[in-house]
C-alpha cells in the first residue's frame, strides 16, 4: 500500500514539474514584453559629431565641469572689470579742473623760495617726458615693479620706531611704526587714508586720518612706485615741468596726479635719470606749505639702484629721517592688505 502511494507521489511531483517546465501563454507574453523593453533602452553613450562616441554619464561630467568653469570664469572678469573701475576712478577729473590743480602746484612753488623754475632746453627743445621717464625706469629697474615692501628705522622728534611700508598700484600704501610702547599702522586706499593705533595693553583705535600734516606725508613716502608704471599713458598720467633748482642743483621736474586735489612733484638728477626729491603742495593755516622727501643713500637692487635713506622736511625744516635695511620687489601684496 505504501508502495502505490509513493509511486502516485512521484508521478504527481513530475506532472508539476514538467507543468512548470512547460509554456504557457502568460509566461511567454512577459518574455515578450520584456524584449521589447530592453530593445527601448537607451544607448550607454552619446554620439558626437564626427562620429565621436562618447560614455553618456562621461559627457554629463563633462558638461557639469565645463558649467563651473564658465560661471568661475564669469566671476573672475566682473571681479577684474571692478578693480579695474575702482583703480581708473581717480582718473576721471575733467582736464579744466587737472590744469587748474596743477597751476596751483605751481604757484605754491612760486611762493616757497626753496625749488624755482629754470628753462629746460637741449638744443633749444624742452626735453620730451617720454625720454625722462625711460631714462628714470632703467635707472632704477622699476619698470616691472607692482609692489614692494620697505622696512628700516624711523626717527621724528627724537623718538625711534620700527618702519615697515607697503606700497602697490596705483596707489596702495600702508606705513607701520612701532616701538615698545605702541604700533601705528598709517593706510591709504587711493581715496582716504585712516590710522589704527594699538598701546602696549593691546587697547585698539581706528579712525580717519584727519592730521593734514600727516595725509600728505604718507602720500609722499607712498609714492615709490609712482613714476614706474601707469594704466594710463603717460602724457595723460604725468605732466613735464620746466627744470626746478633745488637746494642749489637743477633737476628735471615732473609731476604725477594721485588724485583729483592732490599731486606730486618728482625731481630726477639730470645725469643718473634717478629720483632725488618729490614735493608735495598744500595749504594749512591759510598758508602754502611744502613738504619735501629727499632720497639718499642709492644702492643696486634688483636690476637697479633704489635709495637705502630719505629725510623728510616740512618748508625746509627736518621732521623725520628713515633708514632703509631692506627693499623687497614685487613680494605679492593682496589689496586686503591695505
């Protein structure tokens, strides 16, 4: 008995078996459908012209990558087209107004017996400003010079400090005097300048350089790099002045802008082309007042030779002296420096 029901177990395990084997309709219209499905499937690349194939996840990475650089691109020209906007904002003075600045540069000269006028003739023609800034720019090697830092001693009124100044174009400037009992950190953006001073207790104070005196002293000894390149042509950013004596010898004379009141007259040695004096103009206490940076102490630097030493005099009267220990061309300032 036992015997016939296995035998009917088996017989009825191999009809399901081979029911499953077999097909039925339901299973080959999936086996179709699923056919048809793949036959749907997108290609795993992407065809360019030419002929070009290419893996379609590959060419979306491609086209992610070349978005980011677009935009990093788009960036970096409105952040260039800004700076540029902001260095030639000094610039836009009408020229009316720049003549008028420049007359009165002259008359305060006239009025202080220290520099005065002398013709400057070769061969009976003015010397042409384009000859006395390339003489100046091999002289000193400054022609490919966008910032440096100079750093020395400073002495005013009997008081010693260390200096560190910073100078970039156009016209950056960041003047640093410490000692043991303060810092004094001078800074001018090309529009204003500020003073941030900080006591030996660490206590801090930042604000507008209102000291007229000392605005025009640090525009003066900011002015480093100011005959050594310009974005403007220079028959537009200078001015060629008639030979000036100066403490009994002539220089050429040449005038630079560094902003719509205020300019800079630069006096080169007429044989080396090298930088000798720089003036500056102004009025204070309803009289014209002339200070005066006289440059010294000319060593070779770089592909040049750079002044070590310079005085600082207030109508003649000395007001400050620095000397130099070290003058580093182009170290890669940062604007927030400044």
């Amino acid at each position: 008995m036992s015997r016939k029901i296995k035998t009917a177990t088996s017989r009825q395990s191999a009809e399901a078996r081979k029911g499953g084997d077999a097909p039925s309709g339901k299973v080959s219209r999936k086996g179709a459908s699923d056919r048809r499905s793949a036959e749907r499937k997108k290609p795993s690349y992407v065809i360019l012209p030419l002929g070009v194939r290419v893996r379609r996840k590959s060419w979306y990475l491609a086209l992610i990558n070349l978005a980011g650089l677009t935009l990093l691109f788009s960036l970096l020209l409105l952040y260039a087209f800004w700076q540029y906007t902001q260095e030639m904002a000094v610039h836009s003075v009408l020229p009316a107004e720049t003549l008028a600045n420049q007359s009165e540069a002259m008359n305060a000269s006239e009025d202080l017996p220290v520099a005065s006028s002398v013709p400057a003739t070769v061969d009976g023609k003015l010397l042409w400003l384009e000859f006395i800034l390339e003489k100046y720019r091999t002289a000193s090697g400054l022609s490919e010079v966008q910032d440096v830092i100079l750093q020395g001693n400073y002495i005013e009124d009997d008081l010693e400090f260390r200096l560190k100044l910073l100078a970039k174009l156009p016209r950056l400037v960041s003047k640093t005097l410490e000692n043991e009992a303060l810092e004094m950190v001078y800074s001018y953006d090309g529009n204003s300048a500020k003073l941030k001073i900080e006591d030996s207790e660490g206590t801090e104070q930042q604000q507008v350089l209102t000291d007229l005196l000392d605005q025009q002293a640090i525009l003066l000894e900011g002015a480093v790099l100011a005959l050594a390149s310009n974005q403007l042509p220079d028959v537009l950013a200078y001015t060629r002045e008639a030979d000036q004596t100066f403490e009994g010898q002539i220089y050429w004379a040449i005038q630079s802008r560094i902003s719509a009141q205020d300019s800079i007259i630069h006096l080169l040695d007429t044989e080396t082309g090298l930088e000798r004096v720089r003036l500056i103009y102004f009025e204070h206490d309803g009289e014209r007042q002339q200070l005066s940076l006289q440059l010294s102490d000319y060593r070779q630097q770089g592909e040049g030779k750079l002044p070590f030493g310079y005085t600082l005099k207030l109508n003649g009267e000395l007001r400050g002296e620095t000397k130099l220990d070290s003058i580093q061309l182009n170290p890669g300032l940062m604007r927030w420096m400044f």
